[in-house]
C-alpha cells in the first residue's frame, strides 16, 4: 500500500516547466495529432498529404479542452540522441462524452520525462492512455500520470510498458482518483517492464484513490526478464539468439505498437522500434539496446510478426 503522501509532487519540484501552456479546444470535432520530438527530423518523415491527421514540431507544453462530444487522438513521438533533460507537460480538461487517446513513444535519450494530467468534468468521458519506453547506456525515462474521474460513468484504461538495458533507469507513477460522486467508473492502470540486465532498473508505483463504492477499478505492475523458454524455442527452430532475443522484445512492444490507429505511423514506428531494439538508430553498435558482436546493417531487423497469435 502507498500513502497518498508518498507519491511524487509532479508539479513542484524542479521539473516544473515555466513556458505558458499553448490552448487548444477541440468542440463535436475529431482531432488526430502527431508530436515529434527527435534530434533527427527524417526519423519522424511522414506524409500528411491526404491523411487526415497533423504533424507539429516540439512543444513542450500543452494544455487540451475537449468540450462536449469532441474526441482527440495525440501521438508523441521522443527520439533524443543526447545527454539532456526534456520534459513534457500535458493538462487535459475533458467535459461530456469526450473522448481522448494518448500515445507517448520513448525511444531513448538523456532523461526524458512526461507529466499528463487528465481530468473528467464531464459524464461519459473515456481515456485510453499508452506508453512505450526503449531504454539503455544511462538514460532515463519517468511516466507521471494522473487522472481525476469527477463525474459518472467515465471510463480510462492506461497501459505503459518499457525494456530497460544497461545501467539505465525508468520510473511510472500512475494516479487514478475517483471523486465521491463519479459512480460506474471504469478504471485500469497497468505498467509492465522487462530489465535486459541486472543493472537496470525500475520503479512502478501504479496507485487508486476511489471514495465511493460502485466502480470497476484495477491496477498492477509487473517487472521481469525474458521467457527463456521461449527464446530457447526460437533457436531451436534456426533463429540466432540476437534475433530471437529482438523478436521476443518486439512482440513485448506491439500490443502498444498496434493501438496506434494511423496506418502510416503505426508502421513507421513498428520498423523504428524493430531497428531500435536492434540497435540500427544507436551511433555505434557498442550503444546497441540489444548487445551484438555484428554491424547492425543486417536482415535481422527485419521481421514480420503475427499479432494475432500473441
């Protein structure tokens, strides 16, 4: 059990971001928006031409109104190749029937952090908030999420997961807080992670702060390794461990990988975390997530995977 008091104040501490947050209401209207934040704009080339959806640079502060009946669809997408902290503010205010969907992608650098805050004013609201965190060498990565059920009947499902290798470090604080008052909520937090070495590590604090009686409310997290067995079965079939060890990280990734609804970008960030996990977007191959005694310019980044039999 974690007291309310140990979790972290995510809004003042020293990560606190000044800039003015920018304001976008989105009424009875669907919004699909792509965020890139890369040190390398052609990692993140994707044609908008016809798709229906934008493309914005770097904005490290944002602040969201979904008014009655709107829905929004927000990607972002982090590749940073330095040492240095980024972090990334997110405030949504959801009224009646809105319905929102975050996807945050860390494919590594420095120490990244994300704070998203979500708040249901409204009935009927729904959240579907996903993560994906690739990290090693010494970087870091924190995920603070909190959301506030205020009003009946509002659904939000949060599902991160993260391979960690190295010495490198990852955090997820997640808060749900349901509101006396905001019957028939529907609430899942899951974080799940995987550690590549006994260096690196994890903290996961999944946490639920309900004041009434009728919800549907769970949350858990789990941290491991590699099933074994099943890399030990791929090799058995001609599979070399290094791509065995890829494919079972890889499948580990999709089920965030396929909640993405862009066609375009659902496939250009599958290949991305296919080459990062097989250390085709590192420098060199000694910054490679998955170690390997090769140039990382082989076939065996490439790969197809029947998500149907997961």
């Amino acid at each position: 059990m974690i007291r309310k008091d140990q979790l972290p104040r995510i809004w003042d501490d020293d990560w606190k971001c000044a800039d003015v947050p920018a304001l976008l209401t989105v009424t009875g209207a669907s919004t699909p928006l792509v965020e890139c934040h890369d040190d390398n704009r052609s990692l993140f080339l994707l044609d908008s031409q016809d798709k229906g959806y934008a493309i914005q640079d770097e904005v490290s502060s944002r602040r969201v109104v979904l008014e009655a009946g709107a829905s929004m669809s927000l990607y972002r997408l982090q590749w940073h190749t330095g040492s240095e902290r980024h972090l990334y503010d997110l405030e949504v205010e959801m009224h009646e029937g809105a319905e929102l969907k975050i996807c945050t992608i860390t494919l590594g650098g420095g120490h990244v952090r994300n704070n998203i805050v979500v708040r249901m004013k409204g009935e009927h609201c729904r959240l579907e908030a996903n993560g994906l965190y690739l990290m090693d060498r010494e970087e870091q990565c924190d995920n603070y999420i909190f959301v506030e059920h205020a009003c009946p009947n509002c659904t939000s499902h949060e599902l991160y997961k993260g391979i960690i290798d190295d010495s490198a470090r990852a955090r997820f604080n997640g808060h749900v807080l349901v509101q006396d008052g905001a019957v028939k909520t529907e609430a899942l937090m899951t974080n799940r992670n995987i550690l590549l070495t006994d260096k690196a590590h994890v903290d996961t604090r999944p946490f639920l702060e309900i004041y009434n009686d009728d919800v549907k409310c769970s949350h858990g997290s789990t941290i491991g390794q590699l099933d074994e067995q099943a890399k030990f079965y791929l090799m058995t079939r001609g599979i070399s461990e290094k791509t065995a060890v890829t494919m079972l990280s890889y499948a580990f990734c999709d089920e965030v990988i396929r909640s993405i609804s862009i066609d375009t970008l659902r496939d250009t960030v599958g290949d991305m975390v296919k080459k990062r996990l097989h250390g085709e977007l590192s420098s060199s191959c000694a910054d490679c997530a998955i170690a390997c005694a090769h140039p990382c310019n082989g076939h065996d980044a490439h790969f197809d995977i029947d998500a149907s039999k997961l």
